[in-house]
C-alpha cells in the first residue's frame, strides 16, 4: 500500500511539473523579460545579459533563507498562473470545436455557410468527372476524381455544420452515426463507452488526452499576447506557442474521430446486444439503422 501512494505521488508531482510549473515558469521569465528589455531594447543581447548577471549576483548574496523563500515565491507564482492558464482552456477548446458564445453566432453560422457551399462545389465538381467518365477511365481522370474527392474529405468528411475544420471533425462523426446507423451519439455514446473493450478504450482515451494536451499547450499563447504590451516579441511566442497547440490538436482530432468512427462500425451492435436491440442470433457485422434508431429511441428516453 505504501508503493502504490509513493507512486501515486510521484505520478501527481510529474503531471503538477510538467502542466503547471514549467510553463509558470518559463512565462514569469518572459514577464521578467518582457519588463527588463521594453519595446525600445527589445533585442538589445548586451543589456539582457548585464541585467542577467546583475539578478544573479544579488540573488547569491542573499541569505540561504531568503533564496529558499524566493524559490518558493517563484514555484507558488509559476503553479498560480499555470491553474489561471488551465482554467482558461475551457474557452480554447470550445474556439477550437467552432463552439462559439453567442455575441460570434452570427459570425460562426456566416463562416459555416460559406464552408458548406465550398463543400458542395468539391462534391459536385467529383460528380461531374464520375459522369464525364462513367466507364473505363484512364489514369489520369481516375487521379482527378481522386484529388477532388481528397479535398472534399480534407475540408470535412460530412456536410459542413460548424465554422472551425476540428468542429467538423466531430460533427462528422455525429452525423455519420445518425444518418448510416440511425444512432444519435449525443444520448449514445455513453452508453457505448460502458460496452467497449479495454483496448478500444485505451486508445480512444490516448486520443482524447492528446487532444487536451494539445489545447493546454495552445491556451499558453493568450498570456503571451498580453506581453506584447510591453515587449513587442511575445507575439511571436504567442504565434509559436499557439499555432503548435493548434497543429497538434488538428491531429489529435482527426485521430480521435477516425477511431470513433471505427468504434462504431465495430461495435455497435455490441450495444445493440446489450440493450436487446436487434437479432440475436447476428453477432457479427455492423448495426443496421432500424436498430440504430431503436436504441436511439431507448436511450433518449422521450427527451
């Protein structure tokens, strides 16, 4: 018992260092930073440098006490602006997932229009090169259909419904499950969690912690922002910080809804089983939309 609390600990302080201090840390440098050098010297190396070693003699000269307590100070600030950060996640993720506030509602379903009518144009534009070549094609229009049915799937892999690609993303995966299963993941995919086996889980979970990994790194960039207030470089960080949190993300995404789709083409009559929807008899193959809609039926129970 004693092992198992040891390494509970040890778990907890890595994701406390890793989520919270370091970044803090790196961020109240940057503050220290951004005050020392201003916009007037903003790449001034000599200055910096002076002002360096200027901070570390006067911290060596001070009593051991007083640099413990300074670490301390540093460790409690770094940790306070890292739960400041993580707490502002929240509004990341719901940007990024198009799942905008109402003052942007105006402007979200403007931007979903115009990706809805780019998808068609793509949609169409395959069409009309299917049609131009109903038979044998050669090569090349074979590779023609095929870039545009790429683009169509790089823009989203179903009608448009939300303003940002990684909204899409998700609402893919939603109107995938209704329309081909007849099962609405909204009141459905809880249920399906609880019947999954542990490898499917395992690997939707990875997915889904790379996805709030991902954000966390990109929230970082807002606090950068307001630096550039008084140190015009922060926006640079900013912009590394969250386009990488963003790149990520984007990956994340489409992993996770990749395997979510697989999810329920594998599994779903699992759940079909346990909620007694369907055949019996047929335990293999994938759900069919008369049962997707009756378990939809089960689970919303009304609502």
């Amino acid at each position: 018992m004693g092992g198992f609390f040891q390494q509970l600990a040890k778990t907890l302080a890595d994701r406390w260092i890793s989520l919270l201090v370091l970044p803090g840390a790196f961020f109240l440098a940057a503050v220290w930073l951004s005050v020392t050098l201003g916009h007037a010297d903003a790449w001034n190396v000599a200055l910096l440098t002076r002002r360096v070693e200027h901070t570390a003699d006067t911290i060596a000269d001070l009593p051991s006490g007083a640099q413990a307590l300074l670490v301390v100070a540093v460790l409690a600030a770094a940790s306070g602006v890292g739960f400041v950060v993580q707490a502002l996640a929240g509004v990341t993720r719901r940007a990024w997932l198009g799942q905008w506030p109402r003052p942007f509602v105006a402007v979200a379903a403007a931007r979903t229009v115009r990706r809805r009518a780019r998808w068609y144009r793509l949609v169409e534009e395959r069409r009309d090169l299917e049609a131009a070549s109903p038979g044998t094609r050669t090569r090349e229009q074979q590779d023609r259909i095929d870039t545009v049915a790429d683009r169509v799937t790089r823009l989203a892999m179903a009608e448009p419904g939300r303003p940002t690609w990684m909204g899409d993303r998700i609402h893919a995966v939603e109107s995938i499950a209704y329309h081909r299963y007849g099962l609405d993941l909204t009141y459905g995919w809880s249920r399906l969690w609880l019947v999954l086996p542990d490898p499917a889980r395992t690997e939707l979970t990875a997915a889904h912690s790379a996805f709030a990994a991902a954000v966390a790194t990109g929230t970082w960039a807002l606090p950068y922002l307001l630096l550039t207030a008084v140190w015009w470089p922060a926006v640079l960080v900013a912009a590394g910080i969250g386009l990488t949190g963003w790149a990520r993300a984007r990956a994340a995404v489409a992993e996770f809804t990749t395997l979510t789709e697989a999810t329920l083409d594998l599994h779903g009559r699992t759940l079909a089983a346990a909620l007694g929807v369907g055949d019996p008899m047929e335990g293999t193959g994938p759900l069919t939309i008369s049962e997707g809609e009756r378990i939809t039926d089960l689970v919303r129970k009304g609502r």
